[in-house]
C-alpha cells in the first residue's frame, strides 16, 4: 500500500506478506543487499517450493510458498529504503512470477492425476485473473496522488533506464515481459478498454479484486498442498477464472 496516497489504500487480501516484507528490508537497508537480490531470494524459494511438492512433501511446499509472497514484498520496500527504483527489478520480478506460477503447475501435474491441457488451461486462468488485479491497480496507483509510477497501464516501448541500471539490461528484460505477459494484457485491455478512464476505484471493489492478486492465489494453493486437495487446485482455479466477467462487469455497471 505504500505505491498508494493515504485515500486511495485499500485492504489488500493478497498482500499479507506486506509485515514481513518490510521487516526483511529494514534489516537490510543497510546491508550491500539490492532489491535484486532479493528479487532472486523470492526466485529461490518458489524453486524450493516446486521441489518439495514434487517430492509429495506438501506442509514444506506451503511454507516456501508463502514465504515467497514475503519476500516478494520485500524488494519493493528496500528500493523505497534505499530509494534505488528500478526497472530491471520491475520486470525481473515480474518475469520470475509468471515463470514459477507455471512451474508450480506443472509441479501439480506430475504429482497429482490431472492433465497437463488442463494444467495449462489454469495456468492461463491464473495469468488472466492477476493480469486483471494489476491493470485495475496500475490505474489506481497511476491516478493517486503521488502514487508509485514506476509500471504504466499500457506498456508499448521499453522504458529510459534509470539511474543505476543499463538500457540494454532495461530493454532485455522489457522484451521478456512483453512476451510473456503480452497476450494476458491484450485480453484484458479489450475486455475492459475504458477502465483508465475512470477516475479512480472505491476502496471495496479492490479489496474485492484483491482476491485476485498473486498473493492471496499462492494462499489458496499452500492452503490446498497440506490439506490433501491437491487434485482440486486446477479445477478451482480453471473454474475461478469465470469471476474475471463479473468484476469487469461490477466495474462496468457499477463504478464509472
């Protein structure tokens, strides 16, 4: 919530690694630690994460999952401590996400009796869901008042690097992401054009949204590997995708 003004901030249900996150950059802000190493910190523990649910040990898988979503949160908070904003660790973050989302379900594929069309069905189903938190959140983050401005809403050339980071590493890293993530925006920018325009989003619609978000999916799986669910987690996220629609079309009736 610190990329937003104090009206804007609203209860993100999948930014609870948020309290750890900034306890973690407090310790190191005056380290040698970057927010990119703790970009690769969050990178390691999702592999870890991958590797205990190949290996059926599903209470560990929960731990390292979650404690990705702190760590996550925590290089954020050290380019804020440090104020080092950076467009690398932008898109690097960005990149490891959707590497180790699927990843993670291809993981639950080889261990568990679902397919692998189906796997991928809900690994399409889970970029679409968090592609639509982030377009309505950039927005918000965009249009409050001295809100973090580092990711735009429509993101066509490769941003001027900032200070301590190369324009070839900036431009790499834009085009991964583009690749990766472009498809998912287009989708969701043709499902809901107008949204820049509105002027801002009430605090409960994006708490609602905030369901959404990569924290509170990677929840749902950690809550599901220890339960012994593991057979239910594509078809819940294949079938949780169908909530898209009726966010778009709450912010489309209700929120102009």
């Amino acid at each position: 919530m610190s990329k937003l003004t104090a009206q804007d901030k609203f209860l993100d249900l999948s930014d609870y690694g948020r309290p750890f996150g900034k306890f973690l950059a407090n310790q190191l802000k005056s380290t040698r630690f970057t927010p990119i190493h703790v970009t690769i910190l969050f990178g390691i523990s999702g592999l870890i994460a991958i590797y205990c649910i190949v290996t059926q040990q599903y209470f560990w898988a929960a731990f390292f999952i979650v404690l990705k979503s702190g760590i996550d949160a925590a290089d954020g908070e050290l380019a804020r401590l440090k104020n080092t904003p950076s467009y690398v660790g932008r898109y690097l973050d960005s990149v490891f996400d959707i590497i180790l989302n699927f990843l993670i379900l291809m993981a639950i594929c080889y261990v568990s009796k679902t397919t692998i069309w189906f796997c991928l069905l809900a690994f399409i189903g889970i970029q679409l869901q968090g592609t639509l938190y982030n377009y309505y959140y950039v927005i918000l983050r965009n249009k409050s008042v001295g809100g973090d401005s580092t990711s735009k809403v429509f993101e066509y050339k490769s941003p001027k690097a900032l200070p301590g980071e190369t324009q070839k590493s900036v431009d790499i890293l834009f085009g991964i992401y583009t690749i990766v993530y472009g498809a998912f925006d287009k989708i969701i920018h043709f499902l809901d054009k107008d949204a820049y325009k509105v002027k801002t989003f009430p605090n409960w619609f994006m708490t609602l949204l905030s369901l959404y978000g990569l924290g509170f999916q990677l929840l749902i799986i950690a809550v599901m590997l220890p339960l012994g669910w593991i057979e239910f987690i594509v078809p819940f996220f294949i079938i949780y995708t169908l909530l898209v629609f009726f966010l778009i079309a709450i912010r489309k009736v209700v929120i102009k």
